[in-house]
C-alpha cells in the first residue's frame, strides 16, 4: 500500500483534533524593553508519517518555510491563522503567556550576520489532556499511542520532581547565532559514526548504517547556519498499544483481538517532541515491563482503542486447598534510543532506512529560514530531528520545527506614560466583562 492511500485512509478516519487549550499573549508588534522582547510562535513535532505531537489530525510540514509574514493579528486557539502558510496549525506548542527572547542590539558590520537570540528556559511549554491517535497505517507493529506529555523548551535544568540532571547540550538559557550550527556548511552525520561535527565525521557517513542505527542526518548551509543546541525537556506518559499478532489493515476493525500495552516515560533531554540536542546528544528509554501486558478489545480500522476489555489469562494453576491461581500474560515493551541534531536555519535531511519490512524509510527534509530585517523585527524558522532504533516499531525519524515571533526593538521607556494609560484602561475593560 502507497503511503498517499495509506495517508488517505488514516485521515478519513481522525474526527476529534487533539489541540491543547490556551493562546499566547506575547505577539510579535508588540514593543520591547531595550533587547527583551515579547515572544510569540509554536513548536511542534512528528514522528515518522503518522504521530504528530502533540496530537493533531494536521500533519508534518516539508520543504522550506516559504511567505513568512509577521503575526500582528491575535493569534486563534490553535495558535497562528491558518494562512500562515505551515506556521500555524493546530496542535502546536505555543509561547507561553510571559514568554520573552533577547537579542543583540546591532548586526555585526564585518559579516552582517544577524542578531544573535538568547532564550531562556521554559519558554515553550505544556501540559496535554490525555489524548490518543491511531497509527497503524503508518506502522503496522503499532495500533496506536495515547500520551498525556509535559513540554518545556529550552530545558530548565531539572526533572520531574526538581532536582538537577544532565541534558545533552547543556541545559539552562540557550544562545542561538550565527555558526550556532557546528560543522562544515555541509555536514553528514551518522550514529554511531566516528569523527566530530569539525570534519564532517571522517566524511565516511555518506549512506545510512555507519552506526547503530540505520539513519543518516545531513545539514546543509544555506546562508549563516544560524543555528545552535536547545534540549527540550519531556515529562509524563506515553501508552503504546502495539499489534500483537501483526494484523493487516484490512482486517481491522477487530473485535475480541489482543493486543499488547507497554507505557513508555520519555527521558528528560530529548524526548519524542523535545529540540534535540547537539550531534550526537542520546536519550535512552528501558523497555517498561507489564506484569499484566496483553489485552483483548476492540480496535477501530485505523487503528484507535475503542474498547478495553479483560487482560489475557496465560495460566491459571489449582492449590492443594483447591484455589486457582491466575497468571496473566506479561509484556516487556521494546527499548528505544534515540539521538538528537542541533537547531538549524539551514536544510536539513533525515534518512532512517531500518524500518519494519514492507513499510517505506522515513525520509524527510525541512528548510528553516531567518526573515527579521536589520532591526531585528521578524520571524525566525528553525528545524531540527532525531533518529530513534526500536525493537519492536523499528527504526524512526523525527523531525521538529519551531518559529520565534520577535518584535521589533522600541523606545518602550520613552513612551511609558502612554503604555502604562494603556494598561490601566484594558485592565479597567477587562474588569467590566467579567
């Protein structure tokens, strides 16, 4: 089956868009503080051709970023109007409320490179209602995947319950610049692969399968690699319903199958929609082990749960006094590793050809893009991905983009009478309607 049919039948089958609930504040017009800037924009991200996150029925972007225009508008609750031509769509991770960036105050006079960012951690960030998404017509060990995630980006340094940890990269507030992007203005990365960004890896990874897993990474310059590392932080669940006995397509829907259930806790660094970080950054995720990890139900033709029914009974044993004992069916999930690739606004391409057999290699490439004039005022398109080795679903690209609304610079401090006039009357307006 092409995967235009395969497209055409997944989509025909979404009816509820997963979209999570709020709209950012900070939008690009408004004015600045000197170099701090209020921020608007979204990230999101994909895995391979079927699991945008967060859930959405709206699918991955491809190619360039192309007719990036300046939101001055209120943004909508799916974030960017919808002719923002693959900025805006739903389900993105948008700007938090407070969320600010800084810039460099001049362009530099000897290359004219562009103003340097500064953003701090925890700007984009959210916390997701529980929702699922069938992907079985994308990847036929999996029926679907249903995820109640937490997203922070940039990282900010410490894990679910507070404490410090190691991010690949390094945590805390992230520079991006010009040359942020290590490496030659060409640079082809496998993992596993020997070298160092510095000399394009020996220039050996020229095919997929240098290293552990059959994926291939290439970055191409297309003016400054403005760029750099920004691990996003993943907290919470992700439950895999994977299809046991390797159901076709067409024999879904399916009333009474089994199927096995694993819950996956995404590292704190690189999770599945986290931007990586730098060449070479890995998270690794145990399989999770299921004393009672098999299931019967019923399962929709794309793929989605529809219903629960009784965990699968593996042996049941009679005790001298006449008891049963009952002994489900465990399941010990798959394992997953996966590696992360810096932010670029250049061309980059993902290749993962270790895939199940019969589904086709996710290859994908996205263009990013920096359109802020001299003043700084602008959106600026970023993408970035990662290579994920499975067990059980196979190898895995993913690839992330994210959009910063900047505003351009002002003389907020001159004209603070009139701001704060201003302020008091919405405030007065707001009380009013409530």
């Amino acid at each position: 089956m092409t995967i235009r049919n395969k497209i055409a039948i997944a989509f025909m089958t979404f009816s509820v868009s997963m979209a999570f609930a709020g709209t950012a504040s900070a939008q690009a017009g408004a004015a600045c503080s000197g170099t701090t800037c209020g921020l608007g924009g979204q990230l999101r991200g994909q895995l391979g051709f079927g699991l945008p996150l967060p859930i959405s029925i709206a699918p991955a972007q491809e190619g360039p970023f192309a007719d990036i225009t300046i939101q001055t508008q209120p943004v909508t609750p799916n974030g960017l109007p919808q002719n923002g031509r693959g900025l805006g769509q739903p389900g993105q991770v948008k700007a938090n409320a407070s969320a600010t960036i800084m810039q460099t105050t001049a362009m530099l006079h000897t290359d004219l490179s562009p103003r340097q960012i500064t953003m701090a951690p925890g700007q984009f960030g959210y916390s997701e209602p529980e929702g699922s998404i069938g992907v079985v017509a994308f990847n036929a060990a999996v029926f679907a995947v249903q995820t109640n995630l937490i997203f922070d980006s940039p990282h900010p340094g410490t894990n679910a319950t507070g404490m410090a940890v190691t991010i690949p990269g390094g945590g805390g507030s992230r520079i991006l610049k010009a040359g942020g992007r290590l490496g030659l203005p060409t640079v082809t990365y496998c993992p596993g692969a020997t070298g160092t960004p510095g000399n394009n890896f020996n220039n050996s990874c020229t095919v997929p399968g240098d290293g552990f897993l059959n994926g291939l990474a290439r970055f191409t310059k297309t003016k400054n690699q403005f760029g750099g590392v920004a691990p996003g932080r993943t907290l919470g669940t992700a439950k895999v319903y994977f299809n046991k006995d390797s159901l076709k397509l067409n024999q879904l829907p399916c009333t009474g199958c089994e199927f096995q259930i694993s819950t996956v806790f995404p590292g704190s660094g690189a999770g599945p929609i986290g931007t990586p970080g730098g060449f070479g950054g890995s998270v690794m995720n145990p399989a999770f082990s299921t004393p009672t990890g098999v299931y019967t139900g019923t399962i929709g033709f794309n793929g989605t749960l529809i219903g629960l029914g009784a965990p699968v009974i593996k042996s049941t044993t009679t005790t001298s006094m006449g008891a049963t004992n009952v002994i489900f069916s465990p399941f010990v999930g798959q394992p997953a590793t996966s590696v992360g690739v810096p932010l670029t606004t250049g061309m980059l391409t993902l290749s993962v050809t270790d895939v199940l057999t019969g589904e086709p290699a996710n290859v994908f490439f996205r263009t990013g893009t920096d359109a802020r004039d001299n003043n700084g005022n602008g959106v600026v398109a970023l993408v970035a991905g990662s290579m994920s080795a499975r067990s059980i679903s196979k190898g895995l690209a993913t690839r992330v983009w994210v959009t910063y609304e900047i505003p351009e610079p002002s003389a907020i401090l001159a004209a603070s009478a009139g701001l704060f006039a201003l302020l008091g009357c919405h405030r007065w307006v707001r009380r009013r309607s409530h």
